[in-house]
C-alpha cells in the first residue's frame, strides 16, 4: 500500500492507496494534542511499503511563521517514525500542488476521484471543517501515482 500524509501538529490527513491499481483504499484523519501524540495516534498499517509525505517549507512571501513551519517539520520527522515502509518521499507543497489556491485545488482533487473513491473520502467520518486534510493527503497520493496534476 502506499500511504500518503497531509501533515499537522495537531491533525493530519492521510490516505492509502493500492499500488496495483492506483486506488483510494481507505482514507482519515488523526488528531493529537501536540504533534508528538498526533504521530502517535496515526493508524497502524502493516502492508505499507511506500510513505509519501509532504515536506513543509518556508517560502519567502508566505505569510506563515517559521516557527511554526518547524513544528510542522518536526511532525514529519515523528510521522515518518512511526511507519515502517521500505521508501519514504517527502514532497513540497510547491510540487504536487503548486501554488494554486486551496478550494481551487481541492475541487480538483475531488473531480479526479471515482464515484467508489468519493464514498470512501465521504465515509470517513472526519469534521467538516478539518476534512481539506484528508482531501490533501488524497491529492498527494493521486499526485504520487499520476492521476493527478496541478
């Protein structure tokens, strides 16, 4: 399987695809009080081979805090941890998604899922309001196995 994480200090989306046939298998998001529990709490999954994960960066017009890209960064660090796959990539905002803006991103991601993909994002029982976590760390893996271009 390839997993691929959207991460966070105190949330972080995630998403496992089948490396056969490129496929949404199962979809979530995991919740922490810090970004050490965040990691901790991330599902266990044993048939994972390939972590995918995306690497923050601090960019010089972005309106984020460095301090806060390093903890980010440290979430990473604990994400990557704590699965066992035999290939990790780390991959930048800039380059699976570009610097299009989120809801236009995000509706691409969601147009690029088939009808079984979206119930599967829909039944993940994540909030509402932290579900652009899950739909990224799904953009990641579609990015990952080309079926989705920013």
């Amino acid at each position: 399987m390839i997993l691929c994480i959207d991460p966070g200090t105190t949330c972080a989306g995630w998403a496992g695809f089948s490396k056969e046939d490129k496929a949404l298998l199962r979809c979530g998001l995991v919740r922490g009080s810090d970004w050490i529990e965040t990691a901790k709490n991330l599902p266990a999954f044993s048939e994972c081979d390939t972590l995918i994960i995306e690497d923050p960066r601090i960019y010089p017009a972005s309106k984020a805090r460095a301090n806060d890209i390093m903890k980010l960064a440290k979430s990473v660090g604990a994400f990557v941890a704590s699965v066992d796959a035999a290939y990790t990539k780390l991959v930048t905002p800039a380059t699976w998604k570009k610097s299009i803006p989120k809801l236009i991103h995000q509706k691409r991601i969601m147009r690029a899922l088939t009808d079984s993909e979206l119930a599967i994002l829909n039944g993940c029982q994540c909030p509402k309001s932290l579900l652009h976590n899950t739909v990224d760390a799904v953009g990641i893996g579609l990015w990952y196995v080309r079926r989705y271009r920013a």
